[in-house]
C-alpha cells in the first residue's frame, strides 16, 4: 500500500519558512515582498482563486493588491495598468488570474510584464530560462510537484519518468525540472501510442491531464511513485484527480491525494516566488 504525499503539510511547512523570510527581510533590510493580482471579468472560480492567492499572501505577510477589472477592459486599458505596475516598487510580483475573458490576448498581457516581476514563470523569456536550467522562478505547480518529491526522500536522478500532459503551464516545464533532476524523461499526449505500456515503464508517473480516473491500475508498474497534478469534479461534483486513487494505491510506493495533494502546493511555491522576486530586484542574495 502506499504511503500518501501529504501535500498539505508539506504547503504548511513552505508557507511557515516564507513567513519567516519574510519577516527576516522586512527586519533586516526594511523589505516587504508584494504581489499585485489582477483578475478581469466575473468568472467565479477565478475569484475564488484570488480570494485564496490574497488569503494566502496576508497569512505569510505579503503585501498585496488586488486590480478587479470589469471584462469590458480594452487590451490597451489592460497593458496600460501591467505596465504601471511594473515600474512600481512596492509591487514585486504581478499576477494576472487565468482565463481572461473572450477578446483579452492572454499572451499579449503576459509578454508585457516584466520577466523580473513574472511570478507565474509564464513569460517567454522565463520559459526559456527553464529550458537551459538558467532560472530564478520556477512555475508554481511543476515546482510544487518537485518539492514534494524531495521532502519525501523521493529520488529522482536516473529514474524513469513519464509526464501525461504537455500544457506550458504543467506537462512541458514539469518534464523539464524532471530532466534538469537527472531523470530520464518521457512525455505523453492525446498522440501517444502505447500510453499504457509507457505509462508501466515510470518509476515517477506525474499525471497532468485534466480526466478523472484517467490513470488506471494496468497503467502504474508496482512500486512506482504516482503523482496527480489533475483537478476534476467526478460525476457527483466531487473534486479529484486524473487517476483512478483506489486502484492505484494498493500498487504504488508513494501517491498524492486529490485534494490534499498537488493542489495546496501551488500557492505556497507562489509566495515563495514572490519572496524571491522582491530579492532579485533589490539586488539581494537567494
Ligand atoms: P491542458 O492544457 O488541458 O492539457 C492537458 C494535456 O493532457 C494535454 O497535453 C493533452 O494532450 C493531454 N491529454 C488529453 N487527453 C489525453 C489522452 N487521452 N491521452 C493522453 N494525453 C491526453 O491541462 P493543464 O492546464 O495542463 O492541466 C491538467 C490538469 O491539471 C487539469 O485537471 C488541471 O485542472 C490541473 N491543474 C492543477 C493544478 C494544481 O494546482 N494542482 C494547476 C494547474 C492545472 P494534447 O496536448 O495532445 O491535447
């Protein structure tokens, strides 16, 4: 049976040492790390979202603010406030929740942010950075995954690894930081032929695909360690993961839950980047 990852304590435990970095800095250099969050239109999951990123923030002591725009905004209007908010200096992280309304280039917005101020790694010249293992802020998630993996002793040197899913925000940098880990790295898709046989061939099977029950037991070798970045809603509107956790942890030696898993790891590796954002442009040591 394996043992479960317990993303949330783990969460606690990152969020406990940025708040004592925090204060370190705020003491020490008169430093206070902030974000500002930008959310346009009324999607409610988006501000749930926020509600969280905000929550978050004021427990570790971030300072933050929050820009609601109505979905009415023109990309000017949206590009104009990006870049006041690049040259203000209590701001060291800029967010910009995900999706934005029908008419709004996202891509657009996110060129527009200063690399520097990126805390959501998404910026091209971020994204390069994690290509040639040049970087100062890693996206949230894929990093969250990695975190979890070295707090529970999970080596991941010469394993195999196989990713399901090549998103740029999940699939694509998550296979990255497994290769620059030294794991030997494959990464499925809708195209992949023989999922199954690949999938049996990981030691790290990380599943990024957005199904419920995706990840079934013929799919997993025994032993292997079985991380689920995957946020569904099954059929009774219950949250969780891409794979089938029932079948599955009778077989493999670690398991993340969905919740409690991957999930609670996003924001607390967000607060880490904003910390050392407000490090970088002031010039101080990571
Ligand atoms: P996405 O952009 O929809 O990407 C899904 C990936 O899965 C695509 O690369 C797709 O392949 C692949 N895929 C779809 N059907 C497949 C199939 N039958 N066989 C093999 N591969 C298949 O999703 P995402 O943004 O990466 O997110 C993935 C999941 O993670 C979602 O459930 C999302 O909610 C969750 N998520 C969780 C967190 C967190 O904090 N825990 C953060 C972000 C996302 P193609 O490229 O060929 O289409």
């Amino acid at each position: 049976m394996a043992e479960r990852i317990d993303g949330k304590a783990v969460a606690a435990a990152v969020r406990q040492e940025v708040a004592q970095e925090v204060l370190r800095l705020k003491e020490e250099k008169g430093l206070q790390p902030g974000i500002a969050v930008v959310i346009v239109g009324d999607d409610p999951a988006s501000r749930i979202y926020v509600n969280n990123k905000k929550k978050a923030c004021s427990e570790v002591g971030i300072y933050s603010e929050e820009y609601a725009l109505p979905a009415s905004i023109t990309q000017e209007e949206l590009t104009d406030l990006i870049h006041q908010l690049n040259e203000n200096p209590a701001i060291h992280g800029i967010l910009v929740q995900s999706p934005l309304p029908k008419g709004l280039d996202e891509k657009a917005v996110v060129e527009n942010i200063d690399p520097k101020k990126d805390v959501d790694a998404f910026h091209a010249l971020n994204v390069g950075k994690i290509m040639i293992g040049d970087f100062e802020f890693l996206p949230c998630t894929p990093a969250g995954v990695i975190e979890l993996l070295d707090r529970y002793g999970v080596a991941i040197e010469g394993k195999r690894c196989v990713v399901i899913g090549r998103s740029n925000i999940v699939g694509k940098p998550m296979a990255m930081l497994l290769l620059h880990r030294n794991g030997t790295v494959t990464i499925c898709h809708s195209r992949t032929k023989n999922l199954a046989e690949i999938c049996r061939e990981a030691d790290i099977l990380v599943a990024a695909v957005g199904k419920a029950k995706f990840v079934t037991k013929d799919m997993v070798k025994p032993g292997a360690v079985v991380i689920d970045v995957g946020m569904n809603r099954n059929e009774n509107g219950k949250l969780c993961g891409d794979v089938d956790f029932d079948e599955v942890e009778p077989l493999a030696s670690y398991i993340t839950p969905v919740p409690g898993g991957v999930g609670p790891m996003t924001i607390a590796m967000l607060m880490k980047n904003v910390v050392s954002a407000a490090k970088i442009q002031n010039h101080l040591p990571l």
